[in-house]
C-alpha cells in the first residue's frame, strides 16, 4: 500500500510538472486562474513547517543520543555546507570567467512589480558584510521564539530546539515524558506530509502553469530568455555542472552511494523545489524522501536537514557569483568597473555568506545579493541597473537554484551519515545503495 502511494506521488509530480509546464507555456495568461491550487498546496507546507522542524529536530537529536555524537553530527554537516558552497561558488566564478556573459551585453531593464519584493531588495540596499553577519547573529537570537515561529523564520527555531533537546537528554528521567512526546508528535507530522504530498501532482500542476501564465507563456518566455541569455545560460551551465559532477562525485566517494539511484529516491524532493523555489517549503518532503526512499538514518536525516535547508545553499551561491560578475562585466565600460583577483575573492567569500544569510524562500537570493554588490564596491547606480536587467529571469533561476540547494542538502545527509558516529539503537539502519 505504501509503495503503491509512493508511485502514484512520485509519477503524479512527474505528470504535474510536465502538464503545468505544456499548458502555461501553450495557452500563458488564462493559466495564471490555476497558480491558487498552487498556493494551497504551498500553504499546507508552511503550515508543517514549524512543527516539522522542532519536533524532528528534537527526535534526530534524542535518537543521536549524547553531546558529542550531536557535535561530531553537527560539526560534519557545517564542515560539508561551507565547504561545498565555497565549491559551487569556484564553479561559477570559473565559468563566468571563462564565458563572460557581460561583455557586449545590451541592458534589458524590467520593471518590479513585486511591492513586497522591492521593500525587501530596499531595506537592503547599502548592507556591508559586517550588517549581514549582525543580521544572521540577530536572526539566530530573536526576542521572542513564538514570534520567530510565527513568522516562519526557521533558523531561531533550529537553534531553540536544538538547545532544548540536548537540554532534554541530560535531564534523565524528567526529560523522557518530553521526548517521548517529540517523537510521537515527530511522528503524526510526518504522516500528515504524506497526506499533504497526496495533493502535490495537483498544487504543482498549478505552480507551474500558473507561473508561466503570469509570465504570458511561452513566447513571453522565449523573449526573456533571448535578452539575458548568456547570463542565464552561465548560471544553468554552472548549476548542472555543480548537480551532475560535483555533487554526486562526493556523493559516490564520501557518501558511499550510487548517484543516479540516491538521485531518483530524491526526486520528489527535486520536482517541489523546481515548483516552489523554497527549500524551507520543500523541507517535509526532503525528509521524507531521504529516510523512506533512500533510507538515510532518521537521526542523521531529522536533525541535518532543517538546517541545510535553511543555511546550505549550493545553488544560490553559484547564482551570486555568476550575477555579481555578470553585473560587473555588463557596466565595466559605461562605469569603468575592473574586477581585479581581489574583487573576485571578495566575491567569492561574501557570495559564500549571502548564500548562508539567504532564507528558504523565492527570490531571497536576490535579495541577500545585495551583499556582494556592495561589497565588491559597485556605484549605487550600477547595482541598481544591473538588479533591474536580471530581474526578468530570476524567477526561472530561482526554481532551478532551489533544486540544486535540495540536491545540495540531500547528498549532505549522506555524507553526514557516513561520518556520523553509529546509530544509537532505535535509529534506522543504513542500506548501502551501491
Ligand atoms: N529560493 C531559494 C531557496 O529557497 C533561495 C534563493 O532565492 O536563492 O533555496
């Protein structure tokens, strides 16, 4: 019965994804009616979200069992986000190098019709490096948890329920009627994802059809695709690059397993990050996947996924770089910029922290680019005009971005799982897939 339910999501998705795509790219506008079956389904994801991430939190960390297990865990998974990150951030700044996107480039300015995410690109206008970690510092240690939650900002969440379960587990006999309570609560969440995951065929058939339909179809799309062209193609070129070499290398050496299945396992994961563009809103099925499909330890998978969804982000940092040396590129001749071998590790490091800083959700690595323009020194001017000319395509790299951000967090759980000490006896066993 399970895995009759499995297919029939996974074929389902399959078939959404391709029927959303055909039908918003055939008839455009009139599709732009269906995106509300889209956000339904997005709705009934964010709303398992803050439970999803405290209780699984607090279940891998009760299963991982005592404090230096939680570190060695904790240590590997932080080791493998900042260095693979850094690595995907090295595979765009080579390839923007090498293809230059920018020279020659004529502006193709587009308008933001986004209010909210024009107040976000505005408030952070003019941030430093400095103002970006104080910003993170602020947003691990907010005043209030249940606000944090209310807002859906998972990072104070994470750190919350991570000091509250390691609390838990030290207590003894008064911490065990709490954690048995996290672990059944653990539990019914992640049964109602499965529910949840019975409406995804339909919400990402409305995601996708009606993205394209606000977008004007296919043609529309065609025209955008056409004036930012080499940008979009050195970033797509850069993520496959990152997705299809990089990442299932480590994930056939460090991880132990055979890429193309651990790949196929995931996919469900992959197609709602492609229709969501949100890691956090992709979060409940990434975890799913991985511990049922892929049969990653539960304490391993429960406790590093929140945060790599959250913190790990592969495909935004490639973006970044692309971005920020495309802008570059585009306006050395109107506003005499020279990105010396300073500038570029300039931008490799702030990309690497933006990418850190950016939220799981659409468009925050627009935002949080901001950062790295700043930094490098671009004129007020510079920055403004080249944010309007990639605007127009960001939507599109942002859904492939996520993909790659969810890839990023899945190989992860894998290495992590390798180098985690062994599972304490109520974690699930690891079935090597090779
Ligand atoms: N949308 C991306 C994510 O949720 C973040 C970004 O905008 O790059 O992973």
């Amino acid at each position: 019965m399970e895995g009759r339910g499995q297919r029939f999501i996974f074929y389902g998705i399959v078939a959404g994804v391709l029927a959303g795509g055909l039908c918003g790219w055939i008839f455009g506008e009139p599709m732009a009616r269906v995106k509300f079956l889209g956000e339904l389904f997005l709705h009934a994801l964010f709303l398992l979200i803050v439970p999803l991430v405290f209780f699984s939190m607090i279940a891998g960390i009760a299963s991982l069992g005592d404090v230096r297990k939680i570190g060695r865990t904790g240590g590997a998974a932080l080791t493998y986000y900042a260095l693979t990150t850094l690595a995907a951030v090295f595979v765009g700044l080579l390839l923007v190098n090498v293809i230059q996107p920018g020279r020659g480039f004529q502006e193709h300015a587009a308008a933001l019709t986004d209010p909210a995410l024009a107040s976000r690109i505005e408030e952070s206008m003019g941030k430093t490096p400095a103002d970006a970690l104080k910003d993170i510092l602020f947003s691990i240690f907010p005043k209030n948890i249940l606000d944090a939650a209310a807002r859906q900002q998972i990072l104070p969440l994470i750190v919350f329920a991570l000091v509250f379960g390691g609390v838990l587990t030290t207590l003894g006999k008064a911490g065990k009627p709490v954690l048995d309570f996290c672990l059944g609560a653990n539990e019914a969440v992640m049964v109602m994802v499965r529910l949840v995951m019975y409406a995804a065929p339909v919400g990402i058939f409305g995601l996708v059809a009606g993205r394209l339909g606000e977008q004007g179809g296919g043609a529309a799309v065609g025209r955008e695709l056409a004036a930012v062209g080499w940008y979009a193609s050195t970033v797509l070129l850069g993520l496959a690059v990152h997705a299809l070499v990089v990442l299932p290398l480590l994930l056939y050496f460090l991880g132990r397993r055979a890429p193309h299945r651990y790949a196929a396992g995931v996919a469900p994961a992959l197609l709602t990050a492609f229709s969501t563009a949100s890691s956090s809103a992709t979060l409940p099925v990434t975890i799913r996947s991985i511990t049922e499909r892929n049969r990653v330890r539960s304490d391993v998978a429960t406790f590093v996924l929140p945060i790599g969804a959250t913190v790990n982000m592969d495909g935004t940092g490639l973006y970044e770089a692309v971005a920020a040396v495309f802008i570059g590129q585009a306006f050395a001749v109107a506003a005499g910029i020279h990105i010396g071998l300073g500038g570029m590790l300039i931008i490799a490091v702030t990309a690497t922290l933006a990418a850190i800083g950016a939220a799981g959700i659409p468009e925050a690595g627009l935002v949080t680019m901001l950062i790295v323009l700043t930094s490098v020194g671009y004129p007020q001017e510079v920055i403004t005009a080249g944010m309007a000319s990639i605007l127009s395509i960001d939507w599109l790299l942002d859904r492939c971005r996520t993909t790659v951000n969810v890839w990023g967090d899945a190989v992860g759980a894998a290495v992590v799982e390798r180098w985690a000490p062994p599972s304490s006896p109520d974690s699930e066993p690891h079935e090597a897939a090779n």
